[in-house]
C-alpha cells in the first residue's frame, strides 16, 4: 500500500495491489473512500496474463468520471439507471449513447449520410399503404418558437397531432440537457420525418390517379 497526491488538491489517493499467477489488479480511489468494488472507486486497473481492464467511477452530468483538468464538469458519465454513457458540457448533459444502440443529442445533428438499410432481403410482412392523401390533409404544417434550442423561430409539426393520425412516426425519447426544464416527465415526442415522406408519396400517387381518372372523364366528354 502506498499513497500519491492529487494534482487538484492535497487530498491523498490510496493506491493498492494483489499479485497472483494471472498477473496485478491495483485500483487507486480518493482517501477515505471505501475500496468496496462499484461507482466508490474512481480509477482501477486490471492486468492479467491474457488481457487487462481500466475502470472508472460512474460520474455525473455535474461530475463526470472522466474530465478535464481546466473543466472538471464537462467529461463522460455513465447513466447508473439505464446503463448508458453520457456525455456533459459545462455541467448539462447534452449527448447520449443508449444500450440499445441508438444516439441522443439535445439539439441539432449535422450529418453527411443520412442512408438507411432497405435491402427487400431484410424485410417480410410487405404491404401496400393505403389513404395516404387522406392522412396527409389532416396534418397541420406549423410555425412556432422553440422553448429551446435560444428560442429560436422554427416551422414543422407538432408531435402530439401527428400521433393522432400516423401514429407509427412519433416515438417517445428520453429527455436530457436543457430539454428537461420545460417537461413534467423523463420523455418527450419526436417526429420522424424520415419516414413521413413514404405518406407524402403515397399521397402524390393518389392524388395523380385521381387526376388522371378526371382527365379520362374530360376526353370521353
């Protein structure tokens, strides 16, 4: 056992290690602090003869696990609850990595590929939409100022109406950063325009057929 000091403050830091057949396994924790295995222990370090491990504490958005000297609360942390990383700046969290694969950020994402997998290979249960126009009508295009986002001025649709009437577009998200403030839950509504464009086609093909069924009638007349 021996002890090194913080290059923060003059609080100690316990350093220990086992050594075995299979290699070290020493961990470093603050002072004081018990060396039971969890989010208590800040950094530890794992060598066996095959491999090895760095862990780190869990953190916060406010405290994040994985920091900056020159900006203790912008860093990385995980999400104990859920088993997600998050990332914070400035204290607020403002990105996040889910377990099941899918990426949140708390505004905007500027992208250079926006493709997704259709490969008919990959898919089963194919069918036709139908109503598509009739849909279409009922949604409500809409300007609005953000909440959010430096109340910015903005025009789209609003989540909760569009549920209404393609339900299969809206999903509910988890809520982080500056977002959270304005909502009485851990979720909010997103619309995925992505997929709202396979209606506007449909309604332009409706809509084209009906306008060639007019135009027969006007020949035959």
């Amino acid at each position: 056992m021996g002890s090194v000091y913080s290059a923060f403050t003059a609080t100690g830091v316990k350093v220990s290690g086992v050594t075995s057949t299979s290699g070290l396994a020493a961990s470093f924790m603050s002072e004081g602090v018990s060396g039971a295995a969890g989010s208590n222990r800040n950094l530890a370090l794992y060598a066996t003869e095959n491999g090895g491990n760095i862990i780190i504490g869990s953190g916060s958005a406010s405290e994040p696990a994985y920091g900056f000297v020159s900006d203790r609360d912008t860093g990385i942390f995980m999400v104990s609850t859920l088993g997600e990383i998050g990332v914070s700046l400035a204290g607020t969290e403002e990105f996040r990595f889910g377990a099941t694969g899918h990426f949140h950020a708390d505004n905007d994402i500027t992208a250079y590929s926006s493709t997704v997998a259709s490969d008919i290979r990959l898919k089963e249960n194919i069918k036709a939409l139908e109503n598509n126009l009739d849909k279409v009508l009922e949604l409500k295009p809409s300007s609005f100022t953000w909440k959010i986002r430096d109340k910015q001025d903005d025009v789209g649709l609003i989540a909760q109406e569009v549920e209404s009437v393609i339900p299969m577009i809206v999903q509910d998200t988890i809520s982080i950063g500056g977002t959270k403030e304005f909502l009485d839950g851990d979720t909010h509504k997103v619309v995925d325009y992505a997929k709202l464009t396979t209606y506007l086609i449909g309604a332009v093909q409706e809509q084209q057929k009906q306008i060639d069924e007019l135009k027969k009638k006007l020949e035959v007349t």
